[in-house]
C-alpha cells in the first residue's frame, strides 16, 4: 500500500524579517508570509508604520514594526534583537528595501554609493548579521528584478544593484550550505505597486495594456503572487532549491528582443504599402 506524500508547505510559527516592508511589494510578501502563519517583523523609515503591522496581526500569526536605516548597522543590531527577544528565533530574511534612483551614464559618484549601498551593500550586512541567529532550515530571500537581466537604455544604477544582487545569492548559497542555510533570489517584473501606480495613474487598465506586450501573460503581475512565491521558497518543500534566481514576471524573462513574435510577422508589418 502505498503511502500518501504531503508537501511541507507551511510556515506557521517561523519568524520572517521582511525589509522594506511598510508599503508596496515589501508589505505584500509581509502580507502573504503572515497569512501563511509566520510571525513577521515590518520594516521600514516610517514612524508611523506601526498601524501596518497591527493590521497583520492574527491568531497564531503575530507581527511588530521595527523602525530602521537599513544602512546604518547599529539600526540592524537592534532590530535583530528585538525580533529575538519578541520571537526568540529568527528563520527567514527577505531582503527586499532598495531604491531606484537612476539618472544612467549621469549618475554622480554620490549616487553610485547610495544605490549600491543600499540595494546591495545593506542586503549583505542584514545577511551577514541575521545568519549569526539562524539554524538549520533558516532562507534568506533576496529580492531581485528582471532590470538586473537584461540592457535598458538611459538606466545603469539599479540594474547594476540588482545583477549584483543575483552574484550575491549564489555566493551566499554555497557559502552557507554547509550550515543548512538556503539562499535564493525573486525576480519580479512589473507589479502593480506604488511606482507602476504612478505611472498609469492609477489605472490597473492602463498598465496592463501597457504591460501586456512584454509580459506573454498579458499584464503586470499582484505583489501576492511574488508573495506566493516567497512563501513557498521559505517553506520545506523547497529545500533542495538554493543559488539559483527564480523569476516571477509573467513571462517576461523568456521574450527576446523579438518580444515573441517570428521574423516574417514583424517584415509584414513593416512591408511598404
């Protein structure tokens, strides 16, 4: 007779520091970790984010606001001790602050420094710091992008941040290994967040329309199904996937320049009348 195999999918109880997390993609994945069952840690530079965290709260879940620059290391000292001395445990970093800043071949040295340090620099020492309180079966996620893949024209900062940021995963990957500590990135295309809000002002129509010809599902993605995603990486049925980036973009990582479409469609559509 055989025996029926059930997936170790859940996370309750685990305790998730999820960095950049008081709006936008950040509180999303925030969102589906604690829906999930993992206490979760908010945090963020707004003082008045605490509400956030309230609204995770649920039972069996619960969740705090840790007020915190993530470049400055005596702020990342303390919110590691306060999640342990709340949770006393630490098993999931999801490093995902950063900033997009990005003025390309234009960017002033001040910039350089700035981006780098923060969507990259600070993602290794919260790293670096976290995995000194971790066991066996702690994940590290580091939030990566699509923009760290591919040329983008009048950009050079956060790309660079970001393909920096995938060397980083698979470095720390083997790295840590040995203490049976998984590391793996998340690489988003555009989700509906504050920046595409901006963008198509206010109107999910609009950027899916835009969205829709490089992305072959046909629209910009939830920040929940990066969520989902996340949640699944930080759970035991995904212990044996470490190093590697896994990209959550509706297709987008598959397109080339062609965007899909065969040699003869785009001569027909460039054919003289």
């Amino acid at each position: 007779m055989s025996t029926a195999y059930t997936p170790d999918t859940s996370i309750a109880g685990k305790v998730a520091i999820v960095t950049g997390s008081t709006q936008g993609l950040g509180l999303d994945i925030a969102r589906v970790l604690s829906a999930c069952g993992a206490h979760v840690v908010i945090l963020g530079r707004s003082s008045g984010a605490a509400v956030v965290a309230e609204l995770l709260e649920r039972p069996g879940a619960q969740a705090m606001y840790c007020e915190a620059d993530i470049e400055n290391d005596d702020d990342i000292d303390r919110c590691i001790a306060a999640t342990l001395a709340r949770f006393g445990r630490l098993d999931i970093l999801v490093n995902n602050a950063c900033i997009y800043t990005d003025a390309g071949l234009d960017s002033t040295r001040e910039a350089w420094h700035r981006t780098l340090g923060v969507n990259l620099v600070s993602a290794a020492i919260f790293a670096q710091k976290a995995v000194a309180h971790m066991e066996r079966g702690a994940v590290i996620i580091n939030l990566g992008s699509t923009g760290g893949k591919f040329g983008a024209a009048g950009r050079a900062l956060y790309p660079a941040s970001k393909a920096a940021l995938l060397q980083l995963t698979k470095n720390l990957a083997v790295t840590l290994a040995p203490r049976g500590i998984r590391v793996v990135a998340v690489s988003p295309a555009w989700t509906w967040s504050p920046s595409i809000e901006q963008l198509s002002h206010g109107s999910r129509e609009r950027a899916d329309a835009v969205a829709a010809p490089f992305h072959p599902l046909g629209r910009v993605g939830q920040g929940s199904e990066v969520g989902n995603a996340v949640a699944f990486l930080v759970s035991g049925a995904a212990s044996w996937i470490t190093g590697v980036d896994i990209p959550v973009d509706g297709g987008f990582s598959v397109l080339g320049p062609d965007r899909g479409i065969s040699p003869r469609t785009w001569f027909e559509q460039h054919d003289p009348e």
